[in-house]
C-alpha cells in the first residue's frame, strides 16, 4: 500500500509525517483491497486542513476532510471517519455475499 502525503502551503514535519504513516498502514485492517492512501496537509495562517484522499480496488474513493486548528486532530477526525466508511462498505459487501435466497418471496397480505 502506498502513502503519499502532500503538503500545501507548508512544510510537513517529520513526527507529522510518521503519525500519518503509522495511522494510514491500520486501514488495510478495516478493509483489505486498500491501495493507496493520499493525505493533503494545508495550512495556511491559522486554519489548517487535511484531506484523506482512500483508493480501494473496484469501488470509488473513499474521502474524508476536516478544518481546524491542530493537525494532529484534524487527521484523527479523518481517519475516523475513512474507518467508518470503510467498515461500512465491508459490512455492505459482506452481507450481499452471504444473503440466503429461499426462492419464495415474502408477500404482505
């Protein structure tokens, strides 16, 4: 899996840059056809935005943003929310696999 992780208007610190790539390998747990992991750190005066960009093989990209004044923060919202997303996702695909069909349908009456 491959993490990218930009920086916008900053420079993207080392520990910053080791806490997304710890946080970023954990996504392979929720689901495992992750492919890539792209993080968009941008800060400018005081406001500061990241952006978490999850290519998943067969399905669309999973995104996730957050504002704020902590970066640190602002990723673990992100990656909270690209946990959900994924876990759902999973559930959904799960569910449709192991559906039983009886070939009756159920009818109201």
């Amino acid at each position: 899996m491959q993490v990218t992780i930009i920086g916008r208007h900053m420079d993207v610190p080392q520990d910053l840059k080791r806490y997304i790539e710890e946080k970023a390998q954990k996504l392979p747990h929720y689901y495992d056809r992750v492919m890539a992991v792209e993080v968009l750190v941008e800060g400018e005066h005081s406001a500061k935005r990241v952006e978490l960009v999850v290519t998943v093989a067969g399905h669309e990209n999973f995104v996730a943003q957050e504002k704020g004044d902590d970066i640190f923060a602002c990723f673990d919202i992100c990656i909270g929310h690209i946990e959900k997303q994924l876990t759902r996702f999973k559930d959904r695909i799960r569910d449709k696999k192991h559906r039983v069909r009886t070939g009756q349908e159920e009818t109201e009456a």
